[in-house]
C-alpha cells in the first residue's frame, strides 16, 4: 500500500541517529587528547562528545581554550581525513530501509549535522543515501561559522525551500539535547531516537521519543488504506 506522511520535510542528524561512527571517533579523540597531553575518553564518556560540535567539546570537556580547542579541532580532522571519513562507521539497524521508504513516498529529505559537511557527504555517499536526499546540510570545515544546531537547521531549510520543497511542516529526527534546542529555536518538532547517545533527560522537549526504527516509521509515514470496491458496504449491511 502507498504511504503518505504528516510532515512536508524529514531533517535528518546524522551521528546517533543515521551512523555510529563510534569507534573511529574514540580512536581519533585518543590519538588527538594524548597528543595535547590531556586524557582521552572512556567508550562510556563518548556521549559527552558525539553531537555537539568539537570546537565547543574541547573546551567543555578537558578546558582548551578557544585558541587550543581551533588547533585540536585542525589536528582531529587531519586524522579524520588520513583515515578515511567513512572507516569503521556503520548504519544503526533499518535505518537505510526507512530513509529510502520516506523518499519513495515523495517526502523531501536532508541532513542537518554537526559534522563538517564534506565528512556527511562522504558518508552518505558512502552508504548510497545521498539519492535519496535532496540537500546534504553539515557545518563548515572551520566549524565554528556554521556549526550551531539552529543555524545548521534554518540552513537545510533554506536549501530544501530554493529546491522547490515545501517546508510548512518539518521535523528533525535527533540523538541528543543539541537537536532538540536547536529545532526548537526554528520551530521545528523533534522525534527523539534513544539508540544514540545521549543521556535519559535529553529527549526533554521532544515531540516524541522512540526506542526503535519500526516506532520511527510509524511517526514518518502513514500507509494509506486502499478504497473499498463499489457495493461492499451495501452486500455488509444485506447479509
């Protein structure tokens, strides 16, 4: 049966939400923190760093200063880019199938993530999503011009508007409290996903929060029950 949806956009975030690019980011933050002699983390502790943008992490969580945490940002990307952007990322279960779904029922789509664009464009690109995207939305290579979660989504907005898209009714899909606060900000609803990252008080905000890929469907696309043929009701109603 056709599928049809209550929204006119889907916004998509891309880390916890669409790929776990978990062991890279570890591996990465460890090779980068010791460099600058700070402490890496733990796996436990990545959720203080996967989804806000890394300029604004060092700082929070190991105290750079904005001087220090520009240098540990440029240092993280030289070995994002030596290791290839899409090495040891993986899609979170179904995830593909429903973004694929969504575009088959002719509802626009676009990332909007922290990450600077050119890794989200390898990575979509990388798990053949970007057909089925109409703007690939990410923040600037500085990551500081564009890399708030509010200006990333009026960004993929304006992209999706000049596309031709109606944006009247957008959700964003997130992982953490950043995406939340940001959609909020531009007036756009969230449906909070829990395989993330993220801490229980996060989704705080939400329109709605879902454990699972098949709970994300539902609240994306409704399936439309095809008409009765002419004179079932009438045979019902004669017995």
């Amino acid at each position: 049966m056709p599928s049809r949806s209550p929204w006119t956009c889907v916004l998509w975030d891309v880390d916890g939400t669409i790929v776990d690019a978990s062991d890279g980011i570890l591996r990465r933050l460890t090779i980068c923190l010791e460099h600058f002699g700070k402490r890496p983390p733990t796996r436990a502790e990545l959720v203080h760093w996967i989804g806000p943008p890394m300029y604004e992490s060092f700082q929070v969580n190991v105290g750079m200063t904005p001087e220090e945490s520009t240098e540990a940002v440029a240092f993280y990307r030289r070995l994002g880019k030596a290791d290839g952007y899409t090495t040891g990322a993986r899609l979170f279960p179904g995830i593909a199938e429903l973004i694929t779904d969504v575009a088959a029922a002719g509802i626009p789509q676009a990332t909007a993530s922290s990450k600077p664009e050119v890794q989200v464009v390898a990575l979509m690109d990388h798990f053949d999503l970007s057909p089925s995207l109409t703007a690939i939305v990410g923040a600037t290579p500085d990551e500081r011009t564009l890399s708030a979660k509010s200006d990333i989504v009026a960004e993929a907005l304006r992209r999706l508007h000049a596309a031709g898209v109606d944006i009247s009714r957008p959700v964003l899909v997130g992982d953490r409290h950043h995406d939340v606060e940001g959609g909020a900000e531009r007036g756009v609803p969230v449906i909070f996903v829990r395989w993330g990252f993220s801490w229980p008080h996060e989704s705080e905000g939400a329109q709605a929060v879902v454990d699972d890929v098949d709970r994300l469907r539902a609240l994306l696309l409704v399936r439309e029950h095809a008409p009765e043929p002419a004179g079932t009701a009438a045979m019902g109603a004669d017995g």
